[in-house]
C-alpha cells in the first residue's frame, strides 16, 4: 500500500499504544467494516484476533495525496458480539 503514509501522529500513536504495524495494514486492507466521519476521513475498522477480539479503527485521510493514516485506536465503544 505505497500510496498510503503514516503521519507522525499515527506513527508516535502506534508505538504509544503497542498496536502492531501489521495488525494497521491488514485493518485497511481487509477491513470487516468501513465509514465516512463528519471530517470527511475514512474509518476502516477490524476485529483483531490475537489481541482479544478487540476491534482496531484506523483513520485515514483519502482526500490528500498520498492518503496519510491520521490516527487509529482500538475502539472501546465497539463490542465484539459474542
């Protein structure tokens, strides 16, 4: 995904919060599910099995060139069902 950059937000955020590099490519590549928020990002989210089901939201910015990963968290508001 060469069109795709990480800011130095996300990449801090990512180092920050222990969330594998891996585990953020794969949440934009094959994302379980996907939304448009109100600042016009993309939200691509993913159950992330190896850490406990948790579901992991990667924001990315597609209205620039390259589109720039801004943020991602695992979303605590989202529950796996079960």
């Amino acid at each position: 995904m060469a069109d795709i950059v990480f800011t130095t937000h996300a990449h801090a955020t990512m180092m920050e919060r222990k969330i594998k590099e891996e585990w953020v490519w794969r949440t934009i590549g094959s994302p379980d599910r996907q939304e448009v928020g109100e600042d016009a990002n993309t939200h691509f989210l993913k159950t992330i099995p190896e850490f406990d089901e948790r579901i992991l939201r990667v924001v990315v910015n597609k209205n620039v060139e390259p589109n720039r990963i801004v943020t991602m968290f695992f979303d605590r508001r989202l529950r796996r069902k079960r």
